[in-house]
C-alpha cells in the first residue's frame, strides 16, 4: 500500500512539473560570418524570442552550427542584423571561435550556400526564468542559417558595371565592391585607393565571395587602413574590389598565362576609370593594383597594359609566366613601384617560373623600386603553429605581415618566414606603409579610356 502511494505521489509531482515546464520558442534571424586567413567561420546567431527577455547567462545556452556543438561566449539584446540595442527585441549569441565551421559556395560556384542548419537549446538541467514563468527547454532550429548572413561585406558598396570584352566581340558585366570611409568622404582633400582583384576561385556573380573568401575585409580593418594617409594628414584610403563573372586569366583563345590579352583588360579599365570619376576626392596619382594568384597575374596584365597608371603594384603569388613578358615589357615594369609575395613552397603557381625569373629580369634592367617578399611557407597567425597550403600567400599580407623583402640582386633568393626576407624596402616597416609613401610624378595622369 505504501508503495502504491509512493507511486502515486512520485507520478502527482512529475505530473505537476511537467505542467511547469514551459517551452520558450525562438526564431532565428540571420548568422554573423567571421572571415579569417585560410576559412571562414558563423560565430554569431540572431534570435528572436517569442517574448521579450532579459539578457540570459550565456552559460546555460548551448547552440549548435551544421553540427557541431558551440561554446555561447555572450549574448547581448540587438536589432535585427545584431547591432547593440539596450531596448532590442533580438537576441545576438556571440560563439567561441571555430575556423572551418561557416559558409561555403554552392556547386555552381558563384554564390553562397544557403544550407546550414543551426539549433539553439538550453543546456540539459538548465532552466531560464522570464518573470514568474520558467523555462525548461527553448525552441530554435532551422536548416537555411545563410539565406541571410551579416558580415564585414556589409561595409562595402555593391554595384556592376557593364562594358566590352578584349579580344572578343559582346560585352560582359563585372560586379564590385567598394568600401568609402566617412572620415574621406567630402574631406576636401585627396585620398588614396586601394584595388584588390581576387584569385581564381572567387570568381562569379557575388562580391561578398571576393571579400570573405581571402580575408579581403581584412584591408578595412583599422590595422591596415592606419598604414594609409590623406593629402591631409588624415588616416585612411578608399578601397575597390573588383569580381569578373570567371577568371581574370580567361582570354580570347581560353586560359591562358599571359600568352593572349585577358578578356577583362579593357571592362577592367574602364571600371577603375568611372569609380574614380565618380569619386573627386580620389587621388589619382595614389591609386595602388594588387590580386593574388589569378588576380595576380592580372596586376601584371594591367601593369603592362597600362603603363604609369598605378602609383604601386603588390602582386601575391601572381600567375603570370615569366616567359610569356618580353624583354620590352620587362624594361616598361622596371619603370614601375611593385613589390612582388610569393611562397617558396607554392606548388600552385611555382616561384621559380613566375615570379623569381620576372624580379631577377627587372634587376637587371635596372629596376630601382621593385621588391620581393619570398616566405619559405604558409604559417597560420590565426593558429599559430598551423601550416597552411603554399599557394595562400596572401594570409601574410592581409595580416600585416610583409614587413621586409629579398635583396635587389640576380642572385639567388633566401626565403624568409621573418616577414619574406632581409631587406626593408625604402626604410619603411611593411608593404602597405611602403604603398602608401608611393605617388606618381608628373606629367599629370589622365584616365584614358582602351
């Protein structure tokens, strides 16, 4: 009897508990991308719940992003794109940190896949308590989690521009982005440029791919943009970064190395020459080209093409052969401001075939303000320790890395893990603060048209 009893009251209070236990429904907003040197990663989740709430521990939150179980290192009320907001309807869960756990192109390659699922939970025995009402368990999960994504890419303006293709009859629609600081803007004086052409894989009809998919963000961030002075004293430069429906290599004839103009030669041009007109403020006598890889070998492309236009050149483990640049080329690009990086160990586009015999050529045709950083390989900063891939270059350079180049000589190279060589450039303490101390000298440039 006694045991009955106990039966009975045990099931009266699970009873009673279960109709306590309430579920607390959330919908999911959008994902926060972080971009960082070799991946990116979702490390924010925006909620919203089905009631207003106080700011709840994060520690007995647990979120889940495309499987894998997250650390919720804050949670802050927001908007709905996760700006701060003490009155905010929204929730922003900040995660810990998590290389390799974020977005990705779709098989087509041009766009961002949607599919991510993300799930947001109570941590088993936690409750959240809302007033008088008590939460055991929370309801949030959707598989679309980058349908809509913030990120740095944010910053950017996002605009095309159509106009003719090289070698070819048609034209072709180039997509860009471009970022324009407010402290610039209407400043009255002249201000820097900063143009970046991204590398073979970022190619299509999304510019976010060119900015997050090599940590291009990474040339707005007050690190870098600190390098960079206005006719004024001021801190800062604009930035442009330019997307081609394919690759920059692509040409009349199919891929090629240099071999045949790029289609893009001419749209290319003549993007760069509207943004500036549309932007007085641009000086045009600072205006600065740099890609890696693809983007790379068009730098010297439009470098060859365009003679004395850019006031420097900082071509990344650039694609352009060797053997493919004449002599008379190689006495035009000895005229010009480059400073050349590449990995030693690059297996993708190999140093000694691209950009080793093209600095040695401009060494002797007496080039005096070209440089080359040679890294020995690709060591992670975000991890350090970590050996990345030889062909990514760039992770050095858009962390503020490139700080000494070879010596100017035909000699052999001397690779160098301490910022790509031995020599400091000028006397300056790295790539960008070398760039920026670069300007063209008279006659006065005028933006001709191809």
């Amino acid at each position: 009897m006694k045991t009955l009893k106990a039966i009975l009251a045990a099931m009266a209070m699970t009873a009673a508990a279960t109709a306590g236990a309430q579920t607390l429904k959330m919908q999911h907003q959008v994902s926060g991308v972080t971009t960082y040197e070799a991946s990116t990663a979702v490390n924010l989740v925006v909620v919203k719940p089905e009631i207003k709430i106080e700011t709840p521990d994060p520690s007995i939150l647990t979120v889940n992003t495309n499987g894998t179980e997250r650390n919720v290192i804050s949670v802050y009320p927001c908007d709905a794109r996760g700006a701060f907001d003490p009155e905010g309807e929204y929730l922003a869960l900040g995660l810990e940190k998590a290389n390799g756990k974020g977005i990705g192109l779709s098989k087509a390659g041009k766009v961002w896949k949607e599919e991510y699922s993300v799930n947001v939970g109570l941590k088993k025995g936690k409750t959240l308590k809302v007033g008088k009402q008590k939460f055991t368990a929370i309801e949030c999960e959707t598989e679309k989690g980058l349908k809509d994504f913030i990120s740095e890419a944010d910053y950017f303006n996002k605009a095309t521009f159509t106009g003719r293709l090289t070698g070819k009859p048609g034209d072709v629609t180039l997509t860009y982005a471009s970022y324009e600081p407010w402290s610039l803007k209407g400043d009255g004086v002249a201000n820097p440029l900063v143009i970046w052409l991204h590398g073979g894989g970022e190619g299509g009809i999304d510019v976010s791919i060119t900015l997050l998919g090599n940590e291009v963000v990474s040339l707005i961030r007050p690190q870098i943009q600190s390098h960079f002075t206005t006719e004024g004293g001021e801190g800062g430069a604009y930035v442009l970064s330019i997307q081609c429906p394919t690759m920059w290599m692509g040409t009349s004839k199919g891929f090629g190395h240099g071999e045949y103009p790029s289609l893009y030669a001419d749209v290319l041009k003549s993007c760069i020459d509207e943004f500036v007109d549309q932007h007085p403020d641009i000086d045009r006598n600072r205006i600065y080209l740099g890609g890696c890889s693809n983007g790379g070998y068009m730098t010297m492309h439009m470098l060859m093409r365009n003679p004395r236009y850019f006031a420097a050149a900082y071509p990344t483990c650039q694609a352009y052969l060797d053997k493919n640049i004449s002599d008379n080329e190689i006495a035009a690009l000895a005229e010009e401001n480059i400073w050349f990086v590449q990995s030693y160990d690059d297996t993708t586009v190999e140093a000694e075939t691209h950009c080793i015999p093209t600095f040695r050529r401009l060494m002797k045709a007496g080039a005096k303000n070209v440089w080359m950083s040679m890294f020995e390989s690709v060591e992670g900063m975000d991890n350090p320790g970590q050996k990345l891939f030889g062909h990514f270059a760039w992770c050095y350079l858009f962390n503020d890395a490139v700080t000494m180049s070879q010596e100017q000589s035909e000699g052999d190279v001397k690779p160098s893990n301490n910022g790509g060589g031995s020599v400091a450039p000028q006397g300056h303490a790295n790539i960008f603060e070398w760039m920026n101390a670069q300007v063209l000298s008279a006659p006065e440039i005028t933006n001709k048209r191809w």
